[in-house]
C-alpha cells in the first residue's frame, strides 16, 4: 500500500469518528434536554410566560416539586388538566399563594453562614413589587379575594405544628399603602366575651374574608382556637376550638381546617374537617389521613391540600361535605392557586 494511500484511510477513519463523536454528544445533549423537562414517569415541566391574570381558561398555579432545572419555580396548568404539562416561570417559592392578580411568594436568601428568609409581593407578571423581611421559616401565606391584602406566617423557633415547643409569627400588608402589620400577637384578643392577655400566644394561618376580616388560628393554654380578625380594630375574638390552618370557602359560609382527633399520633394528630359558620356544625371529610397543611378550596364544593410524595409533596382532593372518595390531583407540587 502506497503512503498516499495509507493518508487517504487514515484521513477516513478520523472523519468517521468525529462524526460518531459529535453524533453521541449531540444524542447526549437532546436527552439532557428531555431529562430537563421531564423526570422519568413524572410531569413535563417546561420554561415559559406565567401569568397570575389567566388569559385562557381558569389556571392552578403551584410550586413545581418535578426533578430539574425548575424544581421550586412557580408553575401553571390548565385548572381542568392538572396532570398536562408545567409551565414553569424562573420565581422560585418556599411558600405562595395568589389572588385577582396579586402574589405573595416566601423565599429563603442563601448566604454564606446562614439562609435568611423575606416575603416578596408580585405583580400579575411575577415583577416584584415590594419585599419585606420574614423571621424565620416559612409555613404559610394568603391574598385576600380582591388581591389588596396579603398575610404570610414563618416560624420563630420550631419547624412544625405538631408539638408544642414551637414560635411562629404572622403579618399582613396592605398592598395600597405598604403598611404593615408585622405581628398579629399585638391585636387584643378577646375571648368569652373579655379581653386576653397571655405571654403564650401563637397566630398562624391567615384566611381572608375580604379587604378588612380574616379567620386565623390562635395557641395558648396549650389551645388552639378559630379567631375572626379586624384588620381596622386591630382586634382578634375567639369563636370555637380545636381548629388550625383555617381556609375560608369562596361563598364565605365555611371553613376548611385541620382538627386534632383523640387517639392519633402526637406527629400525627390532624383530621380535616369543614365547619359551618351558620351552625358551627363540624364536618369529617372523606379523608382520613394525618393533614398537616391549610387546605385550598378549588370551588364551593371540594378540598385541595398537599401530602407528602415522592418528590416531597402531592397535591390530592375531597369533597367538602364529607362524602366520596379521595383523589390524587398533581404529583409532585404544593402551594396551590386557583386563578381565573
């Protein structure tokens, strides 16, 4: 064989293997590319617009839990295709919660000795309107119907519900002026008719009525009690026991919460339940699992809340008059919205 030729073959296979090579990093590319969006038997999650003004259809929006690239981001679905492919926007979220076009989104900021953790208030595009700092961990948020009010809770000391060695504190702004009531242990709180005063007092989980009243739970006496709230007043009163993380329906005649149930687990405690504001008739839902989350009303009729899965939480639904069976709504999201 001539040295012209042993050239031309050498030249050959060199051209050959680049093109295997290119080829299988191309190939290696385009499954990243997939497993980004996608893990594997899980929810496609891909970047786009996100919108807390729906322009097409009602939307739930929830802190996307799916493995990836938008892991923790804010996220959309079709509210009646939640198993459909994520919408994820680049606005990460502990906690969140949106109403008419305004959102209240609890972040950690990660620093190099320790996370601190603020409550941002978003605008119907994500932009960031105002922050405001949060004093510890974050564990629940609300925005009244009309979008005016937002209250966030964090925990002070503690990281759960379920004992009693725990601190949490509350606020609510007023997105007009900025004003800030940034804890609810100063309203007066009165209770059998008189006013309370105690050194062991824990507010958490705001619900909203409208742009002045509220439902919140209030600890003390190692009690939990329903507290009705005047933003005006400054005023908190005491209207039945056992209730926490209350959740008000959308015609305003009900509430969602969980309760503790004699027998249970001491890390397990909670059942939820729904109570007529009427009547104060106390209703066990269908489910029958331990809650510990401020369960969302999807409409007048049915329960959405979060349990945990494998990629740390799913989202599940019941009906709301104690009837029917529990149903899996989402995996691998929490903090829901209901939009639109």
């Amino acid at each position: 064989m001539t040295r012209k030729a042993r050239l031309l073959i050498l030249f050959a296979a060199v051209l050959i293997l680049g093109s295997a090579g290119t080829g299988a990093v191309l190939h290696a590319a385009h499954r990243s590319g997939l497993r980004d969006e996608q893990q594997a038997d899980g929810p496609v999650v891909r970047a786009g617009t996100v919108s807390l003004r729906p322009a097409h259809g009602p939307l739930l929006v929830v802190r996307n839990l799916a493995w990836g690239p938008h892991r923790d981001e804010l996220a959309t679905v079709p509210a009646g295709h939640p198993q459909g492919p994520r919408t994820a926007s680049d606005v990460k979220c502990l906690r969140f919660h949106a109403a008419s076009g305004t959102g209240i989104c609890l972040q950690a900021v990660h620093g190099a000795l320790r996370d601190t953790y603020r409550a941002v208030v978003l605008d119907a595009r994500l932009r960031t309107l105002h922050r405001f700092p949060a004093a510890g961990i974050p564990t629940r948020a609300r925005v009244s119907p009309s979008g005016r009010m937002v209250a966030w809770t964090v925990f002070v000391s503690g990281d759960s519900y379920a004992g009693t060695d725990f601190s949490t504190r509350t606020a609510i702004v007023d997105t007009r002026t900025w004003a800030i009531d940034d804890n609810l242990e100063t309203f007066r709180v009165i209770k059998g008719g008189r006013s309370y005063r105690a050194a062991d007092i824990n507010i958490w989980g705001v619900t909203f009525a409208d742009d002045h009243r509220f439902y919140a739970t209030l600890a003390t006496g190692g009690r939990t009690y329903l507290v009705r709230g005047d933003v005006a007043a400054r005023t908190l009163t005491t209207l039945h026991g056992n209730v926490e993380c209350p959740s008000l329906s959308p015609d305003g005649t009900r509430l969602a919460y969980k309760k503790r149930v004699p027998g249970a687990s001491p890390d397990a405690p909670w059942r939820l339940y729904v109570l007529d504001l009427r009547t104060m008739r106390e209703t066990p839902t269908a489910e029958h699992r331990n809650i510990d989350d401020q369960a969302l009303w999807s409409d007048n009729t049915t329960l959405t809340y979060a349990l945990p899965g494998d990629y740390g939480s799913d989202l599940w639904t019941v009906p709301a008059d104690g009837t029917g069976t529990v149903r899996r709504l989402m995996t691998s999201a929490v903090a829901p919205a209901y939009l639109g």
